[in-house]
C-alpha cells in the first residue's frame, strides 16, 4: 500500500490504535479507511477532526495529516518493483 499520510500511519503503528477503531469512530468501513489512508478518497474536515480529537489529540492535525513527498511514493513503488 502507498501510503499517503506516513505521519498517521506511524502514530497509528506506534500506539497500537487498531484501524478498524478509526473506521468504528468515523463511521466507515476498514475498506474506505484504507482508500483514505492510500490517497484515493479525501479525508473530509470532519473526519480530520474526529480522528485527532479521539486518537490523537496531542498531535497537530497539519502534521498528523501532513502528505507524503512525491518523491518518497515513487521511491516505495520502485523499491516492491
């Protein structure tokens, strides 16, 4: 998976906050987590907030959402080949 937010996906790791706790809390299915997560969908604002108010509050949301460079997607791509 191309990992799209790399700042909240190792916070996520990081805390042991399972994903299907996060899709729980916004609502949504772990597939629709997992197309956010890799960039296809958009996280709404609301969801934005609601993931930092419950997991992470000690966060800031501009970097707990911060994208991942281009350069390091394409990076990770070549490396699986």
């Amino acid at each position: 998976m191309m990992i799209e937010y790399p700042n909240l996906a190792g916070e996520i790791a990081k805390r042991g906050v399972k994903k299907r706790a996060i899709a729980s809390t916004l609502g949504i299915s772990e597939k629709s987590l997992f197309n956010k997560m890799s960039g296809s969908v958009e996280f709404a604002w609301k969801e934005v907030c609601k993931i930092h108010d419950c997991f992470f509050p000690d966060r800031e949301k501009d970097e707990l959402f911060r994208r991942a460079e281009r350069d390091e997607l394409f990076a990770e791509k070549e490396e699986r080949g």
